[in-house]
C-alpha cells in the first residue's frame, strides 16, 4: 500500500482514518480506538499525518512526529467547508485530505509540552478570576437588597465587606452576614491561588530569554509575554509583522468588490485572550503617554503616535490601533531576536 498522507478525524476514544496515495486517492481506511490507533501510527512507515488542530491534535501530533511522521495540523474552520454532503467521522477525514491537497491552508504548528503548559496555568487563571468576579458581583447584588452599597472597583469592593459584616448597624441579616462570610472568604482563597499562579508565571519569565525580551515592550507584561510564548508555536510562520497582527484578530474587516475597497471594524478572528492582554496592554500605554504629556515629561515616539491618533479618532480607536502596533512590535522583537529600545520623540519645530 502506497500510504504518503494519512488523514485523521480526532476524538476521545473513535479515531477514523484515511489513508492516501500519492495520487490523493484513498486506499484504505480505518476505525481505531485510542490503543489501536497509537499502534498505529508506531506500526505505519514514515509518512504525513493530517489532522485538525482541536483537542488533543496536539499531542497526537508531537507522538507522531517522535515516531517519524510529518505532522500538519490545519485549523477546524478552514476544514469545513470541505465536507461534502453530510457531517460524519468518515466525512471528516475526507475532508482533510481535500484540504491539505489545496496547499493553501497554513498550517498550525505542534507545540511543545511546556507550551501548552504554559497555557494550562493562563486558562486556570482566568478561570478563578472568572470565578472571583463572579463571588463579588454576588455580594453586590446581595447587599445591594439591603440598601448596602459596595464600592466600584473589585479590591475596593472586597476591602469593605468585612467591615460591613463586623458593623452590628448595617442592615444585613443575621443568617446572610454569615453567607457572605463564606464568599469573601472564598474570594480570598481564589486570589491567594491567583497570587502563587502569577509567581509561577513570573519564574518562568526569569529564565526564558523570549519572555524577557518581550517585556522590554512598553504594555507586555509577564502575563501578556507568557501567554504570547504558549500561544504562538512558531513567530517565524509569520512572514510580515502584519500577518501576525492579522492572526490576532487586529486588523480591519475587508468587504470589498470590483474596484472599491471598504474596510470596517476589526476582524476579531484571532485568539480572544490574547487580543485581550494586548488591548489591556495599549490601554495602559496610552494612559501613561496622556500623563506624561500632562506633566510635559518627554515622550517616545510609539507615545506621541498614540497620543496623535487618539487626538484624531478618539480614545478606543486610539488603543486598537496601539495594540496593532504592539502585536507588530513583538513579532519584529521576537524574530530579530533584540530587545526593543524606546526611541525619543521628534520634537516639532516651534
């Protein structure tokens, strides 16, 4: 059997698979389970393994390269439109044959253990801060009933309840104080497992040399350049600066026809957490460079842009656009291998 590419449709505990010959004509086809189709891949001659980059595709991927596969993730939505007719396992697998044949897919690269890692510890963490927001809206609400208001902001929110419970004044029931007991105490929990989480991520920053020349860009973060390392398998798969910001989901929506061209909001197609911290990231940027022209410190020129822009369009355009020009900034620090040196602003001539 001529086997040169071997497709296969992932699952939990049922594995289909195609087999191709050179011609792309299937010439075989199999339905595993999880043993089976490990012995499987050991057992077959080197060859180019297909799959969609879902879960677990990443593990299967790194266990077929180590028995001398070539591995080719391909992204789920662009293997879609591939499947002809109904949506079955055997269909599925069909499909990615289609669609590595077209060559015009990029693929996603296999990541490393400590990759995904890395990423484990960011889904944890915004799962307990998705949880601690969640306990303070509760108390709000719940205060709220008595005619207790809690402070704006999350710390300031938490640092007033226990006062509020220890108050034999407030208007807050007996059975409820003890209640609310609970979910502070809960909130504490989470942010002291937040708080170890953070120091984890802060030794890995100390001793990986990308994660230390990312955070010589003004707005990364320990947190944002962590998340950047685990996130992104392989920065030189981006040609340009552009194509990474595009990735991201940071670059215009493109509706265009004939010779008309019309560019509308961002795409919002890329990775929603990242997209997030670098957001996050501009935000705090333009408002160190509005303090700092308050102040009339100097600025850089990456300050005096953003400041431009958001005198121009106004303040969310502003950080959008800022975090463009982050995410452009980390792929030419991250391919160049240097760190990124904050360049005075030109001053205007009086």
């Amino acid at each position: 059997m001529d086997a040169t590419t071997i497709a296969v449709d992932l699952a939990k505990n049922v594995f289909e698979v195609a087999v191709g010959n050179g011609t792309w004509r299937i010439v075989a086809r199999h339905r595993f389970t999880r043993p089976q189709f490990e012995r499987f891949l050991r057992a077959q001659p080197p060859a180019h393994v297909v799959m969609e980059a879902c879960g677990t595709a990443h593990f299967w991927g790194r266990l077929a390269q180590a028995v001398g596969h070539r591995v080719t993730l391909l992204p789920a939505q662009y293997v879609r439109p591939y499947v002809r007719r109904n949506k079955t396992d055997r269909t599925d697998a069909e499909a990615l044959l289609e669609a590595v044949r077209s060559g015009q897919i990029p693929a996603v690269t296999v990541k490393t253990v400590v990759q995904q890692e890395l990423q484990a510890l960011h889904r944890v963490r915004e799962q307990w801060k998705a949880t601690r927001t969640a306990r303070i809206n509760v108390l709000r609400g719940l205060f709220r009933e008595h005619g207790v208001l809690l402070p704006a902001g999350a710390e300031r929110a938490v640092a007033a309840v226990p006062g509020l419970l220890e108050a034999h004044d407030a208007p807050i029931p007996d059975r409820l104080r003890q209640t609310a007991a609970l979910l502070y105490e809960e909130i504490r929990d989470v942010e002291a497992r937040m708080k170890h989480l953070e120091q984890t991520l802060g030794r890995v920053a100390d001793t990986d040399a990308v994660v230390q020349r990312l955070l010589t860009i003004p707005g990364i973060g320990v947190i944002t350049a962590t998340a950047l390392v685990a996130t992104v398998g392989h920065i030189h798969a981006f040609r340009r600066a552009r194509y990474f910001a595009s990735w991201l989901g940071l670059t215009p929506r493109e509706d265009s026809t004939g010779g008309r061209r019309r560019l509308g909001a961002i795409t919002k197609q890329g990775d929603v957490y990242l997209r997030c911290l670098l957001t996050h990231g501009a935000r705090a940027v333009l408002l160190a460079a509005r303090r700092a022209a308050h102040a009339n410190k100097p600025l850089t020129r990456v300050q005096q842009w953003a400041l431009t822009v958001e005198h121009r369009r106004g303040h969310n355009p502003a950080t959008i656009a800022l975090a463009n020009k982050l995410a452009r900034i980390v792929w030419a620090v991250w391919t160049r291998d240097a760190d990124f040196v904050a360049t005075p602003a030109v001053m205007s001539a009086a």
